[in-house]
C-alpha cells in the first residue's frame, strides 16, 4: 500500500533475450499503480543500465532511454548475445514534476565464454524459463548433467537421445557440467537475485554462486558455513577438472562448485 499522492515505482522487472540470434535484451515490467491517473501520475519510464558491474542501488548506471506512460517494455539492442559486457538494469517512473521513483528490482544480461570441452557453470540470474534448452540456447553442447545431493544422484540432458534424461530445469543455486561442442558463450538474461538461499546436504553438494560480489572469498564462505571442503573448475586439470580452492580464492557469478559440509545446513549469498 502507498500513501495518496505518493508516485509509486514500475514492479516486476524481467529481463530476456530476444531478436535475432538472441542479440537483443528485452525488459518488461508491471506498470506502476498511479500510470495515467491524477495524483502524481506516472508522465514516462526512464531505463537505467549500468555496463561491466553491479550496485545494488544503482548508483553510476547511465540512463539509456525513456518509455511513455502505459507502456511496459524497452528493448537495449545489441546487448544480449555476441556482446561480451554484463549489463544490469534499473527501471524508474516519473512524473509531471520530474519526481522519480525507481523500481526495486534488477534485472541483467550475463555473458561468460566457454571453451571446447567440459565446464562447469551456474547460472547467476532468476530465469523466467529455467528449462535447461532455453538456459543454454546460446551455448553449442551435446551433454549436461548436474548432482542430486538430496537422492545422491546424477541427473543429465543428452541432446542426441530421443529421451534426453532427468536434468529438465536448471535454477540459480544449481552448479552443473556442460560439454561444449565448440567455443561459445553462455549468455543469460534475467533477473538479479536480492538474498539466495542455498541447501547444503551432508556429504558433497554441487552448487552455484548467485552473486555478482567480486570480493566474496572462500574464507566468506567459510566463516558462514563449516565448510570441510570446496573445489572450483581448473581448465587444466584433465581429468576431473578440479582443484581444491584456498581461503584466498574468489567465488565467480556463472561458476560451479563443489562444497563438501559435514551436516545439513544452509548458505545464505546477497547481492549486496
């Protein structure tokens, strides 16, 4: 509920990729309570977009266009696939005075080049479709398969097979395995997660990091769960592709990694 008089923000900001080869980042939102109506109603959407970091209030985002009351969508051409920078997205309603109210949602374009061969990946944005075709539309793979702590089971997607297998949907808590056919990017967008909750089950947990903090370390990590191990993709590491992480090293927004924990818990990640 708002105040009488009170300019209230767009809501329910999603971000997609659209056009063709994907190359375009499509935002839509709710429009706000007051568009068009007499208390100081909403005049116009400004878009906000900020290239190569993330503030949480955006702070430093450029405006990159405007958007008439009673609409509810804006297209950044050329910011979605084929172009190698994040971008995230704020979106603002103003009225007649220039009074300006800023949505609290975020939403984002994510890119990170994957090479031939095995990876391992997550996915750092809520996606409105988290089928696992749709998530890696942008990426030339044959294979997938992710970890079930909970049943201690493997779960994988093969594209050549007529049932291509359990792993339909990945999220962005998940940390999974993709076989790439050839250089490509995984190019995502979507939606900025605020507060992640990630389930930890005793034994090894195969995980995401759905945060686009370039500060966060495993000694972070640490001093919230008591982790008893934790490995991160090492390109170089033929077979497993693993390395054992130190407290120093930094975790990577669109990165898998294993966390072996002794009992069940949880790790709670911001995007603070």
């Amino acid at each position: 509920m708002f105040p009488v008089g009170t300019l209230i923000p767009p809501m329910n900001l999603t971000a997609t990729l659209t056009g063709q080869n994907l190359t375009n980042v499509s935002l839509r939102w709710d429009l706000a309570l007051n568009d068009g109506s007499a208390a100081n109603h909403v005049t116009r959407y400004e878009v906000f977009r900020g290239s190569g970091f993330y503030d949480p209030d955006g702070n430093g985002y450029l405006k990159i266009g405007t958007a008439p009351n009673g609409t509810s969508s804006f297209i950044d051409t050329g910011k979605g696939e084929g172009n190698p920078e994040d971008y995230f997205f704020i979106v603002c309603a103003v009225d007649s005075w220039n009074n300006t109210a800023c949505g609290s949602d975020q939403a984002a374009k994510f890119t990170r080049p994957l090479s031939k061969g095995r990876n391992l990946v997550s996915i750092p944005l809520i996606q409105s479709n988290e089928s696992i075709q749709t998530v890696l539309q942008t990426v030339s793979f044959d294979n997938a398969w992710s970890f079930d702590p909970i049943n201690q089971e493997w779960k994988s997607f093969m594209k050549s097979k007529p049932y291509a297998g359990t792993l339909e949907y990945v999220n962005h808590t998940m940390g999974f395995w993709v076989n790439v056919t050839e250089d490509s990017n995984l190019t995502v967008a979507g939606v900025v997660p605020t507060v992640t909750t990630v389930n930890l089950q005793a034994g090894w947990n195969l995980v995401g990091f759905p945060s686009f903090d370039d500060n966060y370390t495993v000694a972070d990590l640490k001093a919230m769960v008591a982790v008893e191990r934790i490995e991160g993709f090492d390109a170089l590491a033929s077979p497993c592709f693993l390395r054992v992480l130190t407290d120093g090293d930094f975790l990577q927004a669109g990165f898998g990694y294993w966390i072996r924990v002794g009992l069940e818990t949880s790790w709670t990640v911001s995007n603070s």
